[in-house]
C-alpha cells in the first residue's frame, strides 16, 4: 500500500487566497460548509456567464455573495466597485474558480 499524500494547497488549508486583478490584490475566503447548500440553491457554483448581467435576478444572487468571499483588505467588494476597479467578465470567471478552487 502506497503511503502517497495528494498535496493540498496552501489556500485551500488557510481557506483564503490571494487574487490579483490589474495590479490590485483580493483576498478570497472559502466558502463555508454552512452556506454551501444555500450557494449551490442560488446555482452560483456552476456559472457565472455573460447573460447573468442581462438577468436582475441573477445580478442580486451574485452581489449577495461577492461580499461573503471578497475583500480588499477588510472591505467587503460589491459588483460596483468590482466595475470600479476595472474588472472584465474573465476576471470575474477567474475569480469563482479560484472561490471553487479554495473551498476544496
């Protein structure tokens, strides 16, 4: 029997990373196993496509999470300062796999 350990990264153990965004870092938290079954109900784990922009429904669900996992330093970001900050749809995209990524 092998005694191989698949690595875990160092994000996914401190259950917060770092996510860089034109020259400006975030912190990303993980999700919390409380709130997973509420993130899953709001289908935020498997899109965050172009089109949700066009639904207001879809624009409230994801600036109820982007305070709960993203942060500049202790501030909690919304999608206006995220558009303030100049992000485009691949940054946002990046950023839920990283969420994903962290959460295990």
């Amino acid at each position: 029997m092998s005694n191989k350990m698949t690595p875990v990264p160092l994000a996914v153990m401190m259950g917060q990373g770092v996510f860089s965004v034109q020259g400006k870092e975030y912190i990303v938290k993980a999700l919390k196993l409380k709130h997973i079954e509420e993130f899953n109900a709001d289908k935020m784990s498997t899109r965050i496509p172009y089109f949700d922009f066009l639904d207001k429904e879809s624009v409230a669900k994801l600036e109820k999470w982007l305070p709960r996992i993203v942060f500049k330093g202790d501030k909690a970001l919304s999608l206006k300062i995220l558009m303030e900050d100049d992000w485009d749809l691949a940054d946002l995209k990046r950023l839920w796999n990283e969420v994903i990524g962290i959460s295990g």
